[in-house]
C-alpha cells in the first residue's frame, strides 16, 4: 500500500469522524432544544393549572363564608324562634292565669245572682262570644 493510499484513508478517517462528531453535536442540540420547548409547554400547563386551582380554591372559600353566614344566619333566627316561643309561654300562662281568675269571678258572681241558675254550662254559653255573637260580655237571660 502506498504512503499516499494510507494518507487518504486516514484523512477520510478524521473527516468521516469529524462529521459524526458534528453530527453528534447537532441531535444533541436538537434534543436539548426539545426538551426545552417540552419543559416550556409543561410550565404553560402547570401555570394554566395552577390559574384554575387558584380560581377553584377562591371558589370554594366563597361558598364556604357562604355556607358560615348561612349557618350564623339560622342559629340567629333559631335564637329568635326560642325567644319569641318564651314570650308566647310567658303570655300564655299569663292569659291563663287570667281566664282562671276571670272564671273565678264569674263563678263569685253566678253564687251571688239570685236570677241565675246553678248550671254552668248555661251561664258559659251566655258568656262565650263565639256562641252568642258578643264580645265576651255577661248576657242574662231573658
């Protein structure tokens, strides 16, 4: 083999390499190019994700005042419920108190009345307002 046949083997040998070199250099470029246009989409989406759960997370703290107010809101008129049912007792009781006081009256009167008879019954439908179209009035008998 001739000095001149090995000179071009070995030049054609170092070019042949270096273009794999460069060839090599280029796809690793491509590659790293890619994954950085890969990482960009990735943070677009993890941001837009990140918008989203953020959106959702006001979301959810707006319902759950919501939810609170809500809640303070029937707790307060629960409040106001048992207050006004113990007025309504308390008044109750009182007009109780006061139909029983106004019977006993009635029966002091019915004991004094000599025009009265001693039924009850009688003397109650003459009172009672309902039966008789009067306002609660004594009404005697005819």
């Amino acid at each position: 083999m001739s000095t001149g046949l090995i000179i071009v083997i070995v030049v054609v040998a170092i070019v042949l390499i270096a273009a794999l070199a460069l060839s090599a250099r280029a796809a690793k470029r491509r590659r790293v190019s890619a994954r950085r246009d890969e990482a960009r989409e990735v943070r677009r989406r993890a941001g837009s994700r990140s918008v989203l759960a953020e959106s959702a997370r006001a979301s959810a703290d707006e319902h759950a005042a919501g939810a609170r107010r809500a809640e303070a809101e029937a707790e307060e008129k629960a409040a106001q419920a048992r207050r006004e049912a113990a007025v309504a007792e308390r008044h109750s009781e009182v007009a109780e108190r006061r139909s029983e006081s106004a019977r006993a009256e009635h029966d002091r009167a019915r004991e004094l009345d000599p025009d009265i008879g001693d039924d009850p019954e009688e003397e109650a439908r003459e009172i009672d307002p309902a039966q008789n179209g009067r306002s609660g009035e004594y009404a005697p008998r005819s």
